[in-house]
C-alpha cells in the first residue's frame, strides 16, 4: 500500500517539477526588466538597484537561481509580496481557509442537488422530466458564472433583501481565527462567550449566494453524470435479474443500481478540485470573498509578481496532490482497481 | 446530414441559435443607426424603450456613459464570434499537429509533448489563461492567445488517443508498404480518419472559448475599453446593479445563449457522429 503511493507520488514529480519551471521562469518571461518592475519608476538609483538585484538573487546564473528557488519551495521561503510586504506564503495560508469553505460548501450543494436530479432523469428515462433536467443541467453547464452571481445578488440581495452582497461574515462580529472555517470558528466563539448564534448564522448566510454561484457548474456535471451512470447500470443483467424478483422500482434504482453507478460519479466529484479553484477566481471577485482566487487576480492586477509566483506554485501543486489523492482513495475503496 | 439533424433536435436547436447570433453578427449592423462607441451625454443609464423613462431611440437602453446598449450588444455579437473561431482555429491547428506527432513517432516526443500537456491540464483553465495574461499584459488580442493556449491539450489529447488507434489498421500499413513518407500517411491517411471527435471537440472550444475570453474580460484582463466585449461591459456594469439592472442582465443572457447554443450543437453533433454514445 505505502509502496503504491510512494509509486504514484514518484509518478507525478515531473509534473510537479514541470509547474515549477512554469513558475520560475514566469517572472523571467515578463518584457522588460524585473528590478525595475518591482522597484518602480522613482526607485531607481543604481545603489537600490544593485541591492534589489541582489536580494532577489538575479545576478547569478539561471540554473543557480532556479536551485535557490527550489531550496526555496522546500524550506516555504517564497518571498514576499511587493504590495504588502509580507511573506507570500502566510498571505496563502491566510487566505486558503476561506477558498476551502466555499468550495467544500459549493461541492455539498452541489452533490445533494445534483445526483438525486441525475438518478430521477435515469428513471424516468426519455420522459419530459429527463429533457427538462438534462435541458437544465445544459443550461447550468454553459452558464457565465459571473454573470450567474451578478443575477442572484440581483434577486436576492437588491429585490428580496434576503442575503448580503459580499464579505464572509457582517463586519459587527469580530471572530477570533482558530480553524479559519467561520462556521466552525463562530460556533466555537459561541461555546466560550454564550454570545447567541447570530454570528453564525450571519457566517452562513454570506457563504449561501457565492456557494450556490461557484456550485452550478459542478451540479450540472454531477447531474449529467449520475444519469449516464445510472444509465449504464440499469442496463445490467442483475438489475433485470432485481426486476424479476419482484422487488419495487424505487428499490431496485436506490439499492442495487445507485450502488454501482457510484462509483464513476465519485471520481467525477474527486477531480472537480480543478474546477473548484475556476469557480473561485470568479465567484471570489463577485462577492468580495477574501480567499486565493480573489488574492491570484488582485496581484495580477497590481502586477505583485511575487505573489503570483508563489500562488501558481501553490495552487498547481495542491491540484496535483489532490488528483493524486484522489486517485490513491479509489484503489482503497474501490477493490476492482486494485492490481 | 440534413435529415438526421432534424431527427436531432438538441443538434437543431442548437443551430438556430448560432444562425440568430450570425445573423445578429453580420445582418443587423445594418439596421443599427448609433454607433456602440458614440457617447450621448444626455442620456446616460436610460432604461429600455419598454420601460418607464425608456427611449425609442435607445431600444434596448443606455450604459452609464451614455452609450447605446443594443448596438453595443449586436456589435459585441461580431466580436465573440471572432474570438470563439480565432480561439478554435489557434488551439485546434497546434493541438491537432502535436497530437499526430505525439501518437504517430511515440517514444521520447510522445513522452515530452505528454508531459507539457499534462501539466497544462493540471491547471485550472481560467487560471492558466491569467498567468498567460500577467505575463503579456492585458488586451483582447493577449486575451485569445491566452486562451487559445489553455485550450490546446484537449486537442492533442483527443487526435493522440485517435492516431494511435488509426496507424495500426490496415489501410495504414498498405500506405507504409506502398513507400508513403510519414508527412503524407499522417496528413492525408490518418488524419480525415480522426474527424468526427476533432469537430466535435472544436465545436465545444468554440462554447468555451467564448466563456473564458468573457470571464478575463470580466476580470478587466481581456478587453478594454470601449470595445463592445459582453464580459467586459458586464464588468462596468457591476457598480450599476441596483439602478441600471439592465445594464447587467442583458450581456449575460447573450453569452448564455451563445454558449448553450454551441453547446447544444455540439452535443447533438457528438450522439450524430458517434452513435456509441448516444444517450449518455
């Protein structure tokens, strides 16, 4: 088992290297010059620039530098933002937390809403029901998320006054960070300070509108999913066999069938991490969500070069680990795949 | 193929969407009196027609500079259209060259092309295309390219997965013992033979090559002013949600049906050239 995994981790070193390379050389690509870049226009005094040049290390050569910056990735130096000034990599973990939320909420929703809707456009295979859900699931699969979120603020937030429009929790409430998780943290904070469980409901109902928005492209997959899924498994001789028994159609769909159709719709869901990070850069910028995907488009627009650097690095290599993760989880679950 | 596609109504469908949009794209400029880029300064933000204060002069309302917003969204029309194929043709000619190369020679290349590849799909798209984006600067043409990059993988890897199906069969092996060079067998043997997923992979690019060159658009990476971009006019219209909904409502629902147009097809086009997969 320990040996598989070591294989499979060994199996993705050149991509991990390979994202490394991207990202080293990503500053070297930009026209023009770096020191000066990250110096500025006033800043540049041949003192300050010799110095710059220094502490970035730019006057080795390429592959030297390119060693330092692996040392780098080991020791979690990455450097450190020119805007803020802080370490790249405690303005990543700062900011994960709340990525992670989003995405693990809009991953739920999706999941809860989307495979029962697969397994009953299955059933009801070619009915009204099936085209009107597959039409949807279409719909949500083309649908600009941006566009998508802007909609449901419009709705909810400016007509109806139901939810807010940004941040992750009302600025009233000032909540000590300990998982980085608001829905954990304000029921924590609730347990110590008896304070009532309006922080978390507040928590919850700033993380309602971005989960659904970054969750409608993963329910239309998992929706489309489950159904073909479902599909092939219903097509089986043991399920003819289920039939014949005499059982009834709801259990021969929810036990026997969804069972086995499980499987594929499992690793649908398990590489979606992808497309969690997509989801985040754009639904992050709609609602002011202070996670990676909002950071990642901040620094590219103020040109923080570092910051982009490390977060490609980061987020590239949590991609892959999760995939691989993943990949490794079936083998234990699933006992067919094991070799 | 005109028969099975009226049998095929999500193939249909889809099709009439794209003609309104070429239609919108090609046809309708010529019955548009503004020009999406000139400013009307006294009448800024102004409803559609239908709508109380609205303007028979401004059928579908203004913008917040006072520019005319159905103009500005048949002209938009024009310019998603161009970057969807400029998208297709870019990505779908490296993608498909790599591809023959990669499964035809095998070996070394195969393995060096495969890891780039994987690596790219290992990113998350519209990341990848921001990175390509911060390292060009902003701007439509940076914008496609960028995009163009992000969608060349699937490419290789559909006509990849084809070739090194197709090379072993014996229509391939009769051209290798009549002394055929490698160029001709893989150019004209295999590769009209890799057609049927190559289109329907290119028509999907199209959906999202759109979606993502809207999406930088969105994020003020793509498009700039006053280009008439339906992501990029989303973006202005974000501060003006709660008095100008309109402004925000109407680039959406067009990229939408754009999209869900091409999508629709080429799901169509995918149960019409394969029918193994037909229902799923």
């Amino acid at each position: 088992m320990i040996i598989r995994i070591l294989k499979r981790l060994l199996k993705s070193l050149p991509t991990l290297l390979g994202i490394s390379l991207l990202s080293f050389f990503l500053i070297r690509f930009i026209p023009g010059d770096p020191v000066m870049l990250l110096l500025g226009e006033r800043g540049a005094d041949p003192e300050t620039y010799k110095e710059m040049q220094k502490s970035l290390g730019l006057h080795l050569p390429w592959y030297e530098q390119y060693f330092t910056f692996l040392k780098g990735i080991f020791s979690g130096e990455m450097g450190t933002s020119i805007i803020s000034k802080q370490s790249v990599q405690s303005e990543f973990w700062s900011r994960f937390p709340a990525t992670l939320e989003l995405g693990i909420f809009s991953m739920i929703f999706a999941i809860i809403v989307g495979i029962p809707l697969g397994i009953i456009a299955a059933a009801k295979r070619n009915s009204i029901i099936d085209y009107l859900l597959m039409g949807g699931s279409l719909l949500g699969y083309s649908m600009p998320i941006f566009w998508w979120g802007l909609i449901l603020i419009l709705l909810l937030s400016v007509q109806l006054g139901i939810t807010p429009v940004a941040g992750r929790i009302s600025v009233m409430y000032d909540i000590d960070v300990w998982s980085g998780f608001l829905l954990i943290d304000t029921l924590r904070e609730n347990v110590r300070l008896e304070e009532g469980l309006a922080p978390f409901y507040s928590a919850l109902k700033h993380l309602l509108l971005p989960g659904i928005v970054m969750g409608t492209i993963p329910l239309a997959v998992t929706a489309r999913m489950t159904r073909s899924s479902m599909l092939e498994v219903l097509s089986e001789d043991y399920i003819r066999t289920a039939k014949a028994k005499g059982l009834s159609p709801f259990f021969v769909v929810a036990k026997h069938a969804f069972r086995n159709a499980l499987i594929p719709i499992v690793t649908v869901i398990g590489l979606m991490f992808g497309s969690i990070i997509t989801g985040a850069i754009l639904t992050e910028t709609i609602f002011s969500w202070p996670g990676i995907g909002k950071w990642i488009v901040q620094s590219v627009n103020q040109r923080d070069y570092p910051v982009i650097q490390g977060g490609i690095l980061y987020i590239g290599f949590l991609v892959i680990l999760v995939n691989q993760g993943v990949d490794i989880l079936y083998s234990v679950l699933n006992p067919r795949l094991r070799k | 193929m005109i028969k099975s596609l009226k049998k095929n109504k999500s193939a249909a469908i889809g099709l009439l969407v794209i003609f309104f949009f070429l239609i919108m794209a090609f046809i309708m400029p010529f019955f548009i009196e503004n020009d999406p880029k000139a400013i009307f300064e006294n009448a800024l933000r102004l409803p559609p027609a239908w709508m109380e204060n609205g303007n028979n002069q401004f059928l579908l309302g203004t913008d917040d500079v006072g520019r005319d917003l159905l103009s500005r969204l048949v002209y938009g029309s024009r310019i998603s259209l161009m970057i969807g194929f400029l998208v297709v043709l870019v990505s779908m000619t490296i993608g498909t060259f790599l591809g023959l190369i990669s499964g035809y020679f095998e070996g070394k290349v195969d393995k060096f092309i495969m890891g780039i590849v994987d690596i790219i799909m290992s990113f998350p798209s519209i990341l990848l295309a921001i990175i390509v984006v911060a390292v060009l600067g902003p701007g439509i043409t940076n914008a496609i390219l960028a995009v163009s990059v992000v969608s060349i993988p699937s490419f290789t890897r559909i006509v990849r997965s084809s070739v090194l199906v197709e090379k072993n069969k014996e229509y391939v092996q009769a051209a290798i013992s009549f002394g055929a060079n490698d160029f001709r067998i893989l150019f004209k043997e295999i590769l009209p033979n890799c057609m049927a997923p190559l289109i329907v992979q290119a028509t999907l690019c199209f959906s999202d090559g759109i979606l993502n060159t809207a999406a930088l658009g969105f994020l003020g990476l793509g498009a700039q002013p006053p280009l008439p971009e339906w992501g990029m006019m989303l973006s202005d219209a974000r501060a003006y949600i709660e008095s100008a909904p309109w402004m925000v409502t109407l680039p959406g629902l067009c990229i939408l049906t754009l999209v869900l147009g091409f999508n629709l097809f080429g799901d169509g086009l995918r149960d019409l050239l394969d029918p193994k997969l037909k229902g799923r």
